[in-house]
C-alpha cells in the first residue's frame, strides 16, 4: 500500500503561481505522514501537480508495481 504525494499542489487552486500555493504547508503535511506512517504504508513523492499527466503516468506505474508484486 502507499500513498503517491503531488510536490507542485493537490488541487487547481494551490497549483504553482495560484493564491493558495503554499509549499512549506504541503511539506509539513507530507512530514507529519513520514512520522506516523507505518512502514508498511510507502510515501512516494513525485515533482510535479497532480493534474500534470506525468502525475497520472506515476501512479498508474506504481499501482501495476504493486499489483505485480502480490
């Protein structure tokens, strides 16, 4: 299981360049998740908005990933 992290904004309003882009909360919300996740829980991080379909591209690899690996 794990949890795939959008590093440039999680939604079209807090995307980079927008009024609510706010990277320094992003990095303590995703902090706080490596804190108390327990390991058998992934975080991934990827560089980029969880619109841009590079996004999309990862968590479609990473699922079949995990599929795979059962």
């Amino acid at each position: 299981m794990g949890i795939l992290i959008p590093l440039r904004g999680w939604s079209e309003v807090d995307r980079e360049g927008a009024d609510l882009f706010e990277p320094d909360t992003d990095r303590f919300l995703v902090d706080a998740l490596k804190r108390v996740l327990p390991p058998a829980v992934s975080l991934k991080e990827v560089d980029c908005h969880i619109s841009d379909p590079r996004f999309a591209r990862q968590a479609v690899d990473w699922l079949d990933e995990m599929i795979r690996s059962f």
